[in-house]
C-alpha cells in the first residue's frame, strides 16, 4: 500500500519541467563518477521539436513525499519501434530515485499502467529514450565515470528494478583498450594481408565540408547494417541531422571513417573524443566561464568512444570491421587518444567481442535492458 505522503504527478508546466531535469543533481549529490549532462541538451529532448517526439509519445512523472521531489519517470511509446519490431513494447526512460523501493514501485508502476492503458503488452528500459540514445542500467563497472552519450546510476538502482518484478531482456557490453595493450604489430600484419587478398577494398577519412553527402552515406549503411540487431530502430533524416549538428563541434575528420569496396560505401565507424572529461566540469551548463573551462579541459582528453560502427550484410565478417577498428586506434593514438572504449556491443554479438578482445580489449562495463509483462 503506497503511502499517503507519496504523491506521483505528471510534468505539465516549465517549472516542473526544469525540475524534474535538474532532479539528477539531488541523486548524485558527491558522485565522484557522475557526469553533468547539459541541461540544454535534456531539455531538448523533452521538447515537442524534437524530431523523437514525431513518431513517439512520451509522458514525465515526479515522486513526491511531503512535498519534496524523490523520483522521476518519464514512458515512452516510439511507433518506428512498433511498427519496426511488431510487438506492442512501451519503454521506460530517465528514472531517477532514492534508495526507497516504494518510490520506484510507484514510479514504475505509473508507466506500467500508462503503457497498458495505451495497449502496450510490454515495458522494457531504461531508455533515455531509444536505443539510439543513451539506454540501458549499468550493473557492473561503477568504479569509473561513463563515456561520452553513456548512462550512469547508483548502486543500488538494479535491485530497485529487479524488486519490481523487472527481469533482464539484453546486456549490452562496454570494452576498454589502451596503447599499452593494443596488439598494434600484430593487427597490422592481419590488416596488410587483407588489404592484399582484397585491394579493391580501402578506407577513408569523414569530409567534413561534405557533411550531409557523409550522413546520407551513414544513415543508409546504418539501417542496412544494424536492421537485424536487437533493439533497433532505424534512424529518420531529422534525427541524424540533429544528432550531427550537436556533435558536428565535437566531431573529429579521422576518427570517422568510411570503408569502401571499389567506388561503393559499404561501411563506417563514428568515434568521438570523450568529451564526458569536459561535461564533467560544466555542471551542466555552458557559459563564459563553462566556455573557458571547454577549452580548457578539452586538451586533457586522451581516450575517444567508438560509438557506431556499420558494414552491409554483405560485406561482414571480411574482415572490414577490423580494419575500420585497426584505422581508428591508429589514428587517435596519432592524435594523442591513446585509450578507447568500445559501446555498446549486445552481448549476443559474440563475433565483435571476440574480435575486440584479439585486439586486446577487455570487458570493463555493463548495461541490462530489463522487461515485464503487462
């Protein structure tokens, strides 16, 4: 029985809005690891112009105990997943809450009967607010601060979910490299023989000046590549374009590559510079001073993310992925990135684990999707 001081209720105006974003902020309140995402960035996500919400619904929930905020919640319900997936799943996303299980039970228990009521059968998450996003709950690796676009929480929030009666529906997989380990000699003599028993295969560097021509490219290899991949959801020209216009500043010529077979595009790896080492320091926001601090800080960076990487089903398992991994990691450590993280990788992708680990990565986070009837 849900206590009478515990009080649910749905964001409908700007100040609750900016509540429930700056919420993150009361949890993790001397969390060493946490890192301060933009509120600009959140807040446009919540908005109706983003191209999300064109195909999506989503509501927001803040938990209340007398008065003072104790949980957030927002559901989701993204038709491209529905009509893609053909199963009638909703998803819950930015959950936040104290380490009381009545809060969570009733946070989520809110979405379940939100999602029922709107003929959803199943409630999965947490999705931040698609796989194309930030998703998944992190299980396992808290001792270090997330990678760029990566989703940390406390401790104890799986037996939060898993008290709910969540159970887990996918892992996804986070790998570590660094120099020092980084079988570079070796992957060279494997790349150099590839190159030889396929010369017609080759890799390019991200044209900056030709960025929409570049996106058009990764969009259509993308929703080739990863149309049979769990979770998938393939991604409209709206949100590409808002997804690069965030990053485009971010953005670095060769670490975003292009594998080509003869004069057709046949794959791509996006990495970025972990820029979570500048967020860290903004608190959220980006002023004069935050500018000076961006600038600052960004000279510090030395590990990048290999946040995406795509090859047409016809082209896997040549070898192609390796040698846009090889490229990467050698021209980072060019540029003085000389640790990566690889994410995410479903834990059903075995082949690009193993492929990750000859290269001399190792396992170091985990993310779990969880699942419940409704």
């Amino acid at each position: 029985m849900a206590r009478q001081d515990l009080n649910v209720e749905e964001v409908k105006n700007q100040k609750d809005l900016m509540t429930f974003t700056r919420f993150p902020w009361e949890i993790y309140q001397g969390n060493r690891q946490w890192v301060p995402p933009l509120i600009k960035d959140l807040l446009l996500k919540f908005s109706p112009e983003h191209p999300f919400h064109s195909h999506s619904e989503m509501i927001l929930f803040l938990a209340r105990q007398k008065g003072k905020v104790v949980g957030r919640i927002a559901g989701i319900i993204d038709q491209h997943y529905i009509k893609f997936h053909k199963e009638k799943v909703g998803f819950f996303g930015f959950f936040e809450s104290i380490p009381e299980a009545e809060v969570a039970d009733t946070l989520l228990q809110k979405i379940a009967n939100w999602l029922k009521d709107h003929g959803m059968e199943k409630m999965a998450g947490p999705m931040n607010p698609s796989t194309n996003d930030e998703c998944g709950l992190l299980i396992e690796g808290f001792d270090s601060p997330p990678c760029l676009m990566m989703p940390y929480n406390p401790l104890y929030y799986p037996s939060l979910l898993e008290g709910f009666g969540l159970r887990k529906k996918m892992d996804l997989y986070a790998y570590f490299l660094e120099e020092s380990s980084f079988l570079l000699d070796r992957l060279d003599r494997i790349t150099q023989r590839l190159r030889k028993r396929e010369p017609q295969l080759h890799i390019r560097p991200l044209h900056l000046r030709r960025l929409d021509e570049e996106l058009k490219i990764i969009k259509d290899i993308y929703n080739q590549a990863w149309s049979r991949n769990w979770g998938f959801v393939p991604l409209t020209d709206e949100e590409i374009n808002l997804l690069a216009k965030e990053l485009k500043s971010l953005i670095v010529s060769d670490l975003i590559l292009f594998a080509y077979w003869g004069e057709d595009p046949i794959g791509f790896s996006v990495s970025l510079p972990d820029y979570n080492v500048v967020l860290k320091h903004l608190n959220g926001k980006i002023g004069l001073l935050g500018l000076l601090k961006f600038f600052y800080y960004s000279r510090k960076i030395n590990k990048i993310r290999v946040m995406l990487l795509g090859v047409k089903p016809d082209f896997q398992k040549k070898g192609v992925e390796g040698l846009l991994y090889v490229e990467t990691f050698r021209n980072g450590i060019k540029k003085g990135y000389y640790r990566a993280e690889c994410s995410w990788i479903l834990e059903e992708n075995v082949l690009m684990q193993h492929g990750i680990e000859a290269m001399g990565g190792k396992r170091y986070k985990t993310y779990r999707i969880y699942e419940t009837q409704l």
